[in-house]
C-alpha cells in the first residue's frame, strides 16, 4: 500500500519540538510512511515546501508556561 507525503512543520524554542518532531519521522519511516521536516524559524515564506504534494500536514510548536 503506497501512503502519501506528510509535512511536519514546526517551530521550537529550545529543541523539544524539533525533537519530537524528528521522532515522529523515524515513526512514520518504521511504518514507511515518507515525511519531509520543514523548520518554519530557519526557513524563508519563500522556500517553504507547496502543499500539493502531501497528503498530511503536522504543526508543531513550543509553548510557554507560567508566563
């Protein structure tokens, strides 16, 4: 069975969504489920990836507590 394309977006402040972001890669491989990362901090509007191609999108972000 062929499984579309999945984005995983995110944004981090300290590393853990990036973190989490990559483990959901390596899980989604296991289940040969092609994915593609984009960190939306280091990447420009421009360069981000058009969303034709993928058949699921993920975003992640940081969150701040106790502000």
């Amino acid at each position: 069975m062929i499984m579309s394309k999945v984005l995983i977006a995110y944004g981090t402040r300290f590393g853990s969504t990036e973190e989490i972001s990559q483990e959901i890669v390596r899980i989604l491989e296991k289940e040969r489920i092609d994915s593609q990362l984009l960190d939306l901090q280091k990447t420009k509007l421009k360069e981000w990836l058009p969303l034709e191609g993928f058949g699921g999108v993920l975003v992640g972000s940081s969150i701040k507590i106790m502000k």
